[in-house]
C-alpha cells in the first residue's frame, strides 16, 4: 500500500464524475477549514494539493458544473470573527501551483507564456523574475502617507482580517517609511517563521509540557491570529516583501513602475526584506538552472520553502498575459518534494541519547520526504507521543525540513487502522544497558540512570566529541563507534587517542588504509580550540554558544573547571541553570580524570588571557563570509574573526563593514557591490588581524 491509498480514489469516468466533485468539495472544505481557521490540517499539504488538482481537472473537462462555492473559486478561509473584515482594495491573488517538481515544470510554463504572448522561436527569450517561495502566510501591508495603518490576512483574496496590532509586533515590518514614496502604499508579502525560531519555540513548549506546533508556517498563522498581541510579540515572526497592491498612480505623483525587479528593488530601498535570491532569469534554460540551484541549498535556507516563483518581469507583457479566474497568467510556483508526507508506523523504539534522555523514534514504512527517504522519525518523548495519539499500525504525517531530524506531527485518523494496533509503553529500565528508568517531577523526558556505564551514553558522547563543530575527527560516524564500544576498544574519550593500528586493523571490515586514515584524523584533532574542546565535552546545557562565551570570558580551560557559581554566573548570557550543570560536571572527579587523559594524550588549543584583557581589535565590525576561500574553512575563518572580537552575520546590509568573499560567491558579493560595502579576499583578512594586533 503506497501512502496515498488511504485517500485515493481515481477519477471516476463521466457519471460518477458528479459525485466525486461533490466529495472532493466536502473534503477541501473540511481539510481548508482545519487549515486555515483552526491552525490544525488533518492532512499533508501535498494531499490537498493533489485533490485540489482533481477537482480543477474534473471541472476543466465539465465547466458546467462549476458553482461559485466550489473550493476552486476562492482562495483561502473565511476570517475568523473575532477580527475586523478587511475588504482589499485590490484583490490578493493565488498563483497557479506547478507541482510537476522536475525541470518540465518550468517549460511548460515557458511555453504557455510564449504562446499567450505569440511568440515564436525566432523570438528573444521572456525575461523572468525568480524567487523562493516561502512556506509562511500572505500579507497586506497598507501605508498611508509612510505609515503602516493596517495589516490584513489574505483570507478569501477578496476579504481579509485585520491583524494590524500583531504584525506590528514583528521587528523586520517598517512601521514608518520615509524617502520618495507614494502616499497609498501596499505592501504584499509573507510572514513566515524561521526554523531556528520554530525549533527553540517548539523545544520551549516541549520543556513546558505544552502543545508544540506542527511546522513553522502553523506556528506563524498561530502568531499571526493571536487576538493577544502581547503573545503574538513573544513568537518570533519574519517578513518577506514579493510585491503591491494599491499604489497612487504615476499620474498622482506614484512611482512608475516598468518591470518586477524594479518594483523589489524599490521595495527593498525604502526598507522592506526582500529575498536576497531574487534574481532575473532568461527563458525556460535559467528558470530549471534556478529551480535546481536553489533546491540544491533548500536545507542550508533557514526558512522553509515549498519552491520558488517565476514571474514575467515586465510589468506591460503582465498586463498583456492577464488573469485566468483569479490567477494571473504571468506568474508560476514550480515546487520542491514535499516536506510532509504520510506512511505507515511499523513499530515505535526506543533511542538512548547522550544525556540519558530516552526518546521514543517511529520505526516507517519508508518515505520519500523532503528530497531523502525517510525510515525512522522521532516522537520526542512520551507525553508528546501521547498527545499526538501515535500508535503501532498508524498512518502518521512525517516531517522533514533542512538538517533537523524527521519528526511525526500527528497521524491520520480518517483511514482503517491496521488489526496489530497497540499502545506504546515507556520501558521501566534502559533497552540497552537495563538500568533504572526514571522521570524527575514536573520533567517530561525519561532517562537512563546507567550513566557512562550504559553504553549508548557512551557512544554518544564519543560522536558527540569528534563531530565536526567539536574536535572533528574526520571518518568517526556511528558506524565505527558502535564497533569500538561493543568491542570494548573504546571506552572513553581517552581511548580514542589510544587506539593503534592493529587493535583498528582486528575490526570487521576495517582495511589497514582506512584504519591508518582514522588515526591520521585523530592525530589531527589534537590540535582543537578551547571553545570546541569545552563544546565536545558534552556538559548539558553548554552548546557551542555558550563554550564561545566561556572560552572569551576566562581565556583557559583551568579557570573555567575552578570558577564558582557566582563566577560563572558574570558570564554573559550563563544562567543559573547553565552555572550549576557546569559546577556539577567539573565536580565529578571523572570528568576531571578524563580532561587530564586527554591533555596527557596530547589534546592541545591555544589558551587566551581572561576577556578583560585580551585586545579585541575587530570588535563592533561586522563580516559576512561568503563563496569558498582559498586555504580556510568557513567556519575557521568565522573563528579567526569572532576570536577578534568581530560579529559573523549570514546576509549583507547596510550595517556589514567587511564580505570576506572567495570563489563563486554569488548574490552576497553583489549584494555588498551594490551597497558599497568593503570587499576583501582572505589574504586581506589575515592582514587586517596582524594589523589590528
Ligand atoms: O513566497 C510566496 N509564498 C509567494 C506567494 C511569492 C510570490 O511572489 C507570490 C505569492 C502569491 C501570489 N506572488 C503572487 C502573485
């Protein structure tokens, strides 16, 4: 049984044909209403779209069956009541939705537009505005006279809410514009959430015991119709401008406006967020190379976005394409595999993390999702798994976007359950060492009171200390590590050091080339920084931000394992729950034990005085790194600078002094050309830091 079984039923031929529209009206209006008004879909978007799609071909072959309720004729949900109707002066439009995810998804609207326009072959290629298509919600940014006076939903397209007081609360919507600009001014575009955000707000609600949301857009639309402002302020919402509404006209004194480029690039000079992707592309060849090039970096974004849009870019052959029902003919959305996706729970099991933390994953008929297959997705923990009512032989919705792990968001309840249905039960003792399970009051997670004595503890501290943002040692994954400790070669951190070729050698599979390679990469590791060091260790609480802050502060590893509470606590951004669970682990006389092996094995980095005195020559500069350089990584190059007290931030404005630009460095480069912002290679970094020594 695929995924879509549950759901699919084919087109019936021409008699049946009239009742399947009628169900597919009643499912679209029940999965819209779920959607839009309750914050809650029941099922994946790539579901509804592909239903919706039935029923535009279904009414395409019988135009007469066409009403004016069909969920075809409007665009989203009915506004909630509690909000004031907002009639908008100019409707707000969908766009037509290409879901053909390959590069045919482009030339066929390549074509189309060729052929409305009467185009032939010996004709120039059209001219197109691409852009990412972010997953959040469309918004009308009305200003008058330079003030933002009113924020409305796109609701029906016709009929939005006012959500002025809310949108007011996101810091990247200009409340005031000044400069050459059109006494009525709307601005359209998305609201959308950062994944970083929705992670930490989810990770917030998850520590709380309390509902989390399903994906970044149903957190913003949440945000968005908070009737409580105050809440609305506490979600933190992004914005993204992608076109107008009503503006004055040329003739009143408005801008004129000849393409869709100029329109953003106005937009973006009078303060508005626009997508630094936005860029021209030449026929249908430019329009796939972006599609692939963008979906290429679409889990490096951090936005989720569904695909990316081309629109014609002169605004007169716009006019010419004209609308087709409510969506012009001049613009496209050409997807990505969705991130969403329904399979089958085989079974539920139980992962044993770093920490103790036990954490049931759903073992999945695998799934396609969001460009990899995808066979386990985690549950989280207990509670959460109960709330989503998760059990063994459920269809569940699955979840994967950009690097973070595939989730279950909740499953489907419409469909049969299979006859092997059970609950699930939280193991009283560890699945891999059998130790004592305990939960702490008031805590939702479970955990492993085994220590470093349960060997799943063990293996994740050692994954944890040689991955890439710790000591990196290069050739380590699970694999290995799961070889070593069930062998008993490695124990501790300290083993690692101690391992020599024939013990490797004696491993299953391990070639004398491969062995040599990973004592090579250990040797390497030696040599490491204090904050990745401290990072490594794996102490709860102290993520890479908070061992950068720690190393800067007192400058050694010394200082930071004899400072107390109170010491601890002067650090910038350490709390006093950070304080303690530093306190705790360097109080363990093992902890310590295993910080001295790994000196004496040779695990070096460059002590630093205390803050207050090192010099920081770059400090209040802020650098955007961008393309490949020549003999430094990234994230060195981002070490050098912040060591120097520089900022690292990851888009170019006005406010950037410096882009350290190597090779194939894209739009930032442009981007810093265009604003005149200093450009400089990495041999022009390395001397700006001996000078500034
Ligand atoms: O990013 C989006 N979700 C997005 C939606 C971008 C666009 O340029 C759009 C859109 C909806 C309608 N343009 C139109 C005309």
């Amino acid at each position: 049984m695929t995924n879509l079984d549950l759901f699919a039923e084919p087109a019936p031929a021409d008699g049946a044909g009239h009742a399947r529209m009628l169900a597919l009206h009643g499912l679209l209006h029940q999965y819209a209403h779920q959607y839009y008004v309750l914050d809650a879909p029941s099922v994946p978007d790539a579901e509804y779209d592909r239903l919706f799609q039935e029923l535009q071909a279904l009414e395409a072959a019988h135009p007469e069956w066409v009403t004016a309720d069909s969920p075809t004729q409007r665009i989203g949900g009915k506004p909630l009541e509690q909000f004031a109707a907002v009639h908008h002066a100019e409707p707000m439009l969908s766009i037509r939705t290409e879901t053909d995810t390959e590069a045919s998804g482009a030339q066929a609207f390549d074509a189309r537009v060729r052929k409305e326009l009467g185009l032939t072959e010996a004709d120039p290629p059209v001219e197109y505005v691409a852009e990412p298509k972010f997953d959040g919600l469309a918004m009308n940014l009305r200003y008058e006279q330079g003030v933002l006076v009113q924020a409305a939903t796109r609701g029906d397209g016709e009929t939005g809410e006012d959500v002025t007081q809310n949108i007011r609360t996101i810091g990247q919507v200009p409340l005031r514009i000044t400069g050459q600009i059109p006494s009525v001014l709307e601005v359209r575009g998305e609201v959308y959430m950062r994944r970083d955000d929705f992670e930490a707000l989810n990770e917030k609600q998850r520590e709380k015991g309390e509902k989390t949301f399903v994906n970044p857009r149903n957190a913003a639309a949440g945000a968005v119709r908070q009737l409580d402002s105050g809440i609305a302020a506490q979600r933190p919402l992004s914005f993204f401008a992608y076109g107008v509404g009503e503006v004055t006209s040329a003739e009143q004194g408005g801008p004129a406006f000849s393409t869709h480029f100029g329109l953003l690039q106005t937009l973006k000079s009078w303060g508005f967020p626009v997508a630094e992707q936005v860029t021209t592309a030449h026929g249908a060849p430019e329009l796939i190379a972006y599609h692939q090039r963008i979906g290429a970096s679409r889990d490096q974004l951090p936005y989720d976005i569904d695909g990316v849009v081309y629109k014609v870019n002169s605004l007169v052959l716009q006019q010419q394409l004209g609308f087709v029902t409510r969506e012009p003919r001049w613009a496209v959305a050409h997807k990505y595999p969705a991130q969403e996706q329904v399979t089958r729970v085989l079974g539920i099991d139980v992962q044993v993390g770093r920490t103790g933390k036990l954490t049931p994953v759903a073992r999945l008929d695998p799934v396609f999702v969001g460009g990899t297959t995808v066979s386990n997705a985690t549950l989280h923990n207990l509670f959460e798994l109960r709330r989503k009512g998760v059990r063994v032989g459920d269809m569940a919705i699955v979840r994967r976007a950009g690097d973070v792990i595939p989730e279950v968001v909740g499953v489907v309840n419409s469909g049969p359950r299979a006859s092997y249905v059970q609950n699930f039960r939280m193991p009283r003792t560890c699945p891999v060492c059998g130790s004592a399970v305990v939960r702490e009051k008031a805590e939702v997670n479970h955990r492993c009171t085994g220590g470093l004595f349960c060997s799943a503890q063990r293996k994740q501290a050692i994954l944890h200390f040689a991955q890439r943002r710790a000591v990196e040692v290069e050739g380590l994954g699970d694999k290995l590590v799961d070889q070593l400790v069930d062998g008993g070669v490695v124990n501790t951190l300290p083993d690692l050091y101690r391992l020599g070729l024939s013990a490797l050698a004696a491993l299953d599979r391990m070639a004398d080339k491969s062995a040599q390679n990973l004592l090579q990469a250990l040797e390497q590791s030696k040599q490491t920084t204090l904050p990745r060091f401290l990072f490594g260790l794996g102490i709860r609480h102290v993520g890479e931000a908070t061992a950068k802050a720690l190393a800067r502060h007192f400058g050694s590893l010394d200082a930071i394992m004899d400072a107390t509470a109170e010491q601890l606590l002067e650090v910038a951004d350490i709390g006093p729950i950070v304080a303690e669970s530093i306190r705790t682990f360097f109080d363990q006389p093992h902890n310590r034990e295993v910080v001295e092996q790994l000196r004496a094995c040779g695990v070096t980095w460059a002590e630093g005085e205390p803050a207050a005195q090192t010099p920081k020559p770059l400090a209040g500069k802020t650098f955007v790194i961008t393309g490949t350089l020549p003999t430094l990584g990234r994230d060195a190059a981002k070490d050098l600078l912040e060591a120097a007290g520089a900022k690292v931030a990851g888009s170019v404005s006005k406010k950037t002094d410096y882009v350290l630009a190597g090779t194939e460095a894209g739009s930032k480069l442009a981007k810093a050309l265009e604003l005149g912002v200093a450009v400089i290679d990495e041999a022009a970094m390395l001397a700006l830091l001996q000078e500034s020594n």
